[in-house]
C-alpha cells in the first residue's frame, strides 16, 4: 500500500495509490460511498495515529472501490493531483541518522571518522517540501548546497525503550528523503542544524509505502542522480546502524510517536566528497530511487 498526501481544488486529502502508479483513491469520499461510514482523516498524521482501525478501512477499500460502479467519484488520475510531501508539516524535527554508511564517513573525512556511536541530529519542520518542488537554492547564505539521498522511517505505534527485535512493529512505513544541505554553513557552526534546516531542503516523498511491503527495510538499493548522472549508489544492507538499532537506540529514554520521521543516513557520492567537490546549482534535478519505493525528483530553484 502507497499512501499520498495531495491537493486537488485547493483542499488537502488523502490518497491510496494503485499497484500500477496510475490513479489515485480518494480514501475518505471512497469510505463514504463504498462503506458508508466516515472515519478516516484527511491528514496523515491522523490517519497513522489512527493505526489498525485506519488500515482495516483501506483493506476494505481495496477489496471494493477499484471496481465500484461509482468510482469515478472518487479515483483520480494521477493528473489530476498535486502531490504533496506526505506528511507535509511533521508533529516535530525530523530525527536524521550521521555518517551511517562507513564509505560515506571517510569520504567526509577519514577511516577515523567511521562512527562507533550513533550521531543523530535534526531538521526543522520548515524544511519540508514534496516531490517535484523547487528547493531554494539560499545564494544569499550559503555557496555549498549538497544533496543527499536517504531512505526515511516512519514511525506508526509509540514506543519507549524499543527493544531491536520489536522495532520494526513499530514502524507504520517507509519514505525517501533528500537531506538537502548547506555544507559551509555546517562548517561554519560547528554542529548540524543550522546547514541542515533552510526552509525547502527536506524534499520528502512521493509517498509511504506501508510497513507490509518491505519485508527487510536493511536490504534495499538506493541511488542518487544528479542532471541523470549516477552519484550515490549503494544498499541500506550497508548501514553502520540498521534500522532496528536506530530506532531502538532513539527510544531509549525518549518516547517515539505516530509521525515521527528518521532519516537513516547517506551513502558515499555527496558533492562535498568530491575532487574537486560539486556543489548543487540552480537549475540541477535531484532524483533519489530507493528500491520497492519509488522515486523521488526535485529540482533547485533558480
């Protein structure tokens, strides 16, 4: 199952995709009509709180409206949405994953630099953008825009004190994100936030895919291109810190809720690691591919 956040006639819904990636269900006008009842929400984040009650409606749902006889009242065609991120404005920061990939660590600096702890920063709120926005390119406070292709958690049922072998039955599904970031401003604070948190520079999407797709999220390709050219290419089999462990380490003292997003790190090809480093600029398409997800475009602003 492939949730979506969209808009349609300037009203946010949202939306099951079908299995070919061509239309989409209008998940509360089709529980209206085909149920006859109205439960489910019109915002992500309520609908993952809901947890099982929201997923046995859209098990329902998929047993009945792709052939209801008024399905042309609720399933769009692909072109007929804008999608947006799928939890456009999250409850809190989005909890990101440092130097996760070995690679990736020594090409930002050395073998010395392969982390033996966990490092985990944020990005604010503001940062996120759905597929196929412009992120803002920020000339006037940064010169060393950088992308970064990530496969993103999101958390479905809270939990404290998650042990490893119990995480992933916390996890309502899995997104991509682009952990779009100002590298010299990183430099520049000496900590992650600031370059990690200029508004537009958490593209997210194009949807989540439920939890009951990715049998193991830890064995899964990811590829990163710029202008068509392949820069990041590796599999999430590759973590320092598999997923179970992330999480299982974030809730260690600390409540995990419904909504919560983890960004699990970047695989070695950032520009900053190049020689010379490459650096975004205006005009340059970001497309990130996470293998039984999708693909996730965005251009910078010019």
């Amino acid at each position: 199952m492939k949730f979506v956040t969209y808009r349609r006639n300037n009203q946010e819904h949202i939306g099951l995709i079908d299995e070919q990636n061509t239309s989409v269900l209008e998940l509360r006008t089709a529980e209206e009509i085909c149920l006859g009842s109205c439960i489910i929400p019109d915002r992500m984040l309520d609908c993952i709180a809901m947890g099982e009650s929201f997923l046995s409606k859209v098990r329902q749902l998929k047993e009945t409206a792709f052939s209801h006889s008024r399905k042309n009242e609720f399933l769009l065609s692909m072109e007929e949405v804008e999608l947006l991120a799928p939890i456009p404005r999250p409850a809190k920061n989005i909890f990101c994953v440092g130097k996760n990939y070995a690679a990736h660590a020594i090409e930002m600096g050395s073998k010395e630099d392969i982390p033996d702890q966990i490092i985990v920063f944020t990005k604010a709120t503001t940062t996120v953008i759905g597929p196929g926005k412009e992120v803002d390119p920020h000339l006037d406070v940064t010169g060393q825009l950088d992308y970064e292709g990530e496969l993103a958690v999101v958390i479905g049922k809270k939990g404290k004190n998650i042990r490893p072998e119990e995480a992933l039955d916390h996890v309502f599904g899995y997104t991509i994100i682009n952990d779009v970031t100002a590298r010299d401003l990183q430099e520049r604070h000496r900590q992650y936030f600031l370059g990690k948190s200029l508004d537009t520079t958490c593209p997210m999407g194009p949807w989540i895919v439920h939890a009951s797709v990715i049998e193991n999220p830890n064995k899964l390709h990811i590829e990163t291109r710029i202008n068509g050219e392949i820069r990041q290419s590796s599999y999430t089999e590759n973590f320092i810190f598999p997923v179970e462990k992330i999480i299982s380490i974030l809730s260690s003292g600390m409540t995990l809720e419904p909504g919560d997003i983890i960004a699990t790190g970047t695989p070695a090809g950032v520009g900053k690691g190049m020689n010379p480093p490459q650096f975004l600029k205006p005009g340059d398409t970001m497309e990130i591919t996470v293998e039984k997800i999708g693909k996730l475009i965005n251009r910078i602003g010019e």
